[in-house]
C-alpha cells in the first residue's frame, strides 16, 4: 500500500495543479472551440426578462438543462414573446460563466419550433388585439352604397390599383378617386401605411378607403400585419375596406377593417356598384309607377263607366223621365180640357147671348115690337086701362122712338 | 332638410312602387306617391351623375402641404426600376 502511494506522488510531481480560475478558462476554451455556432432545439423553463433588457432562461428536454442567455442587443428584434413551456429551436455558441463556473447557451436567433417566427408573431399579436377589442362587430361601420369619393392606400406602381381602375372604368366611368400612395412591403411600410390611413382622415375628403396591395409572400406582406397599422384601420372614421393579397391570405388588418375584400378586384367590386344596374333600376321603378299609375286610373274610370251604365243608376233618371212625360201628358191634358172648357162655355156663351138677345126687349123690337113708356113717368105701359086720353107716351120702336098724345083707347 | 343618401331614396322608391302595384290605395294617395315615386327617381338618377371621372394621387411634399395631382397610370408604370432600366437598354441598343 505504501508503494503505491508513494509511485503516485511521484507523479504528482510531475503533473500541472491549476487554480480555479485556470481550470474553468481552459474549460471555456475548450467548450467554446467545440462549438461555436450551433443549433440546438429544447422547451424554455425559467424565463426571465432582466430590466437590463437581457434574456435569461433554460431550455430543457427530458433528461437535461441547459443554461441559456440572450442579450439585449440580440432579443430586440425579437418579434414574439418568449415563454416558459414554448418549444423553440436556438442559434447560439457555448460559453462558460466563470464566476459561476456555469456553460451556458449564448442565443443570438431563436425560432419557435413548428411554426415560423412571423406566424408566432402574427398569432400572439392577433390575440392580443382581439382581447383588447379591435376586432369587435359593433365598432365596424357599413360601407357606403354609393360613395362619391373612394380613397386607396396602396402602391401606385403595383397590380391592386391597376386592377381596381379596370374595375372603376367598366362599372361606372365617373368614379372619384384618390390614391395616397405609399410602400407595401419593406423597411418603413407600416408607418407610410398608417400615416397613409390618418392622413385621408384628417382631410376628410373621401367617403369609403380602400387598404390595398397585390399578392406576396407572408414576409411580403407582412406590413398588413403590423400594430401600427391596425390601430390606425381601428381609430379610422372613415370606413375601411382591407384587400391584401389573395383569397387565402388573412392579415390582422382584415380583422380590424370594416369590411374584408379577398383581392383588391373584389374590394373594388364591393366599393364601386354598377352604374348601368341602378340606372336600370331606376328605370324600371318608373316604368313601374306609370304603369301602376294608368291601370289604376283604368280600373277606376272603369268601375265608373260600369256603375253608370247600371240599371240602378239609370232609374232615377228613367223615373223622371217617366214623371217628365207623364207631367207633359197631363200639360196636354189640361190644355186640352181648358180649351174644351173654353169652347163650352164660349159656346154656351154664345148660345146664352143669342138667347138673352132673343128675349131682349130690344129683340123683340126688332120684329116690330114697341116699347111704351107714359111721359114723364117712363113707366112702361102695358095695359091700355092705365092710360087716358090725352097722356103723353114715348114709344120705343126698334130704330129710334117717338111721343105721341093718347087719341083712343080700347 | 338632409340630402337623402342614393341607398336611402332607392328603398323608398322601390316601396313606393311596390305600394302603388298593390293597388289598394285610394286615388289621392296614389297620385301623391306617384308624384313622390318620380321625384325620387329623378333624384337617384341625377346621384348617379354627380361624381366626375377622376383619378387623382396624393402628393406630400416635405413641408406637410397636400397636394391632389391627375394620376397617370402609364407614367406610374414607367417609374417603376425594372422597366426603366429596360427602357435605358434599348436606348443603350440604339446607340451602338
């Protein structure tokens, strides 16, 4: 036993004793040379955000930690938020902490697993806007039927507007529009996009926005995608229609606008109505009322003419009529009767007058009859005894008369 | 009295119509909605009119002012770097 124990602090002579410190750079060294850029995946546990801006955290799998930092100037182009139990894949190198005497991972890019980057950004961020309210129902406004100004926000260089002028042009030729142009894609396109959309707001010369740009990748479109200009889609007055890319692409600006077009045909479509279809029905609803209008007045002035012809309604007229004849009969009747009358009675009259001549004293004078009155009594003498000789009498004869003095009586 | 929107007058015409078609109303009231039916249709018809055929692009200038300018979608294209440089290429052709 002691043999051993004295080989071995032979050999101890012969061996390096580090210090701490040595040990541990060494250890660095060798770490850091092993790998220097790796790519490493795992599940984050213990995130930390230190108020320095730095990012401590660990990743994890079932059997191991691994100590990992991500300083500021590395996480500030981070787009989505890091959290504990996320699955996420890290580009980074080893190093050692020496005061600690831990390795740990130095991330420079971290990816969540499984989905891109951008869609973990774009869904964190649609949760935090729906939560917050700026998709709600109630907060979007109708879209003008007819709008006499439409205002577009695009590029004016790019496929949308040249597609919704074809539209314009076809549809109804006299169309007001008015392009703000800005970039779609790129370094400062969202602020050119959301300046764009306050500025038509503060001008107040336009009735309906359109919010538009051609089709692209998720990257490429990914401007749509951005706070900024969500809430400047939300704090528009003026009714906004979002139009990006195709059908199939949803940006979180469609969920704010007032109205989702899948391409900006269509939001041109939705925007811009067909003048010669409401031309027509204009056109239509007055041919409408006229025709409505006569068959009223046709049907009424019919109703009239029927009940006129009614025998009840010619009655009262058939019955005056009756009365009118039966009064002119009976005029002729009366007329008839007087003159008849009149005749009678002139007749009778006459009759009465031929008699009463013919009883008349003077009559009978005619046939040589006289008349003697005594003088001056005028008495008519009509017995001789009465009279005596010497009287004076007048004699009326038929034509004229004559006194004569009594001679003789018998 | 606010200007009726065009949607807003359309409607009442188009009840107007579906009244007078019923036919149940008496003569007055048909003349009258009959009278309001066309100056309605009138009205649409001259909304249709009131807008001018222009497309016009916002120009800002550096100082915040707002300019409206014509837009001019064949000079538009022509701006766009692609076709510029195909433009300068044929110069560039024509010369040689």
């Amino acid at each position: 036993m002691g043999a051993i124990f004295k080989e071995e602090m032979n050999e101890q002579k012969e061996k390096h004793v580090y210090t701490v410190s040595e040990l541990t750079k060494y250890i660095r060294v060798i770490l850091e040379d092993s790998f220097p850029g790796i790519w490493i995946e795992g599940e984050i546990s213990n995130f930390v955000l230190h108020s320095s801006g730095h990012m401590y955290f660990s990743m994890r799998d079932a059997n191991a930690v691994l100590k990992c930092a991500m300083f500021k100037r590395s996480n500030e182009k981070l787009k989505f938020k890091l959290k504990d139990g996320m699955k996420v894949i890290c580009f980074g190198s080893i190093s050692v902490y020496d005061a600690r005497g831990d390795y740990q991972l130095i991330v420079e890019e971290i990816e969540p697993k499984g989905i891109g980057a951008l869609q973990l950004q774009f869904q964190q961020l649609k949760e935090r806007l729906y939560k917050e309210g700026l998709f709600n129902e109630d907060h979007k406004v109708p879209i003008p039927f007819l709008p006499t100004r439409i205002g577009i926000v695009t590029s004016p260089t790019g496929a949308a507007i040249r597609d919704i002028l074809n539209i314009a042009r076809r549809r109804f030729s006299n169309v007001e529009i008015i392009i703000n142009p800005v970039k779609v894609q790129g370094e400062g396109a969202k602020e050119e996009i959301a300046s764009a959309i306050k500025q038509f707001n503060e001008l107040k010369n336009i009735d309906v926005m359109i919010v538009t740009r051609g089709g692209g990748s998720l990257e490429d479109l990914w401007s749509f995608n951005e706070e900024v200009v969500a809430r400047a889609i939300y704090e528009s007055d003026i009714p906004v229609i979002s139009a990006v890319g195709h059908e199939i692409d949803y940006t979180i600006s469609d969920f704010v606008a007032d109205f989702r077009a899948p391409t900006p045909s269509a939001a041109a479509e939705l925007v811009i109505p067909r003048k010669e279809e409401l031309v027509n029905l204009i056109g239509t609803a007055v041919t409408r009322l006229n025709n409505a209008l006569t068959g009223k007045i046709g049907m009424l002035a019919q109703r009239l003419t029927t009940l006129k012809e009614s025998y009840i309604l010619r009655q009262p007229l058939n019955i005056i009529t009756q009365y009118e004849q039966k009064i002119d009969d009976l005029r002729k009747d009366i007329a008839i009767r007087i003159d008849h009358l009149v005749k009678m009675r002139s007749e009778n009259f006459n009759l009465l007058i031929s008699k009463l001549e013919a009883l008349s004293p003077l009559g009978i004078l005619k046939r040589g009859y006289s008349i003697t009155t005594k003088v001056p009594e005028g008495m008519i003498i009509k017995d001789s005894g009465l009279l005596k000789k010497g009287d004076r009498v007048e004699t009326k004869l038929g034509k004229g008369k004559f006194t004569s003095r009594v001679e003789e009586i018998e | 009295m606010a200007e009726m929107k065009f949607e807003e007058a359309l409607k009442k015409l188009e009840k107007i119509v579906g009244d007078l078609e019923d036919g149940n109303l008496p003569l007055d009231e048909s003349l009258e909605k009959y009278e309001e039916g066309i100056r309605l249709s009138n009205m649409c018809a001259k909304k249709l009119e009131v807008a001018k055929k222009k497309v016009e692009i916002l120009l800002k200038s550096s100082d915040g002012s707002v300019e409206l300018k014509p837009f001019d979608e064949k000079a538009a294209e022509e701006a766009k770097p692609h076709e510029a440089k195909k433009k300068r290429s044929k110069d560039e052709a024509e010369l040689l």
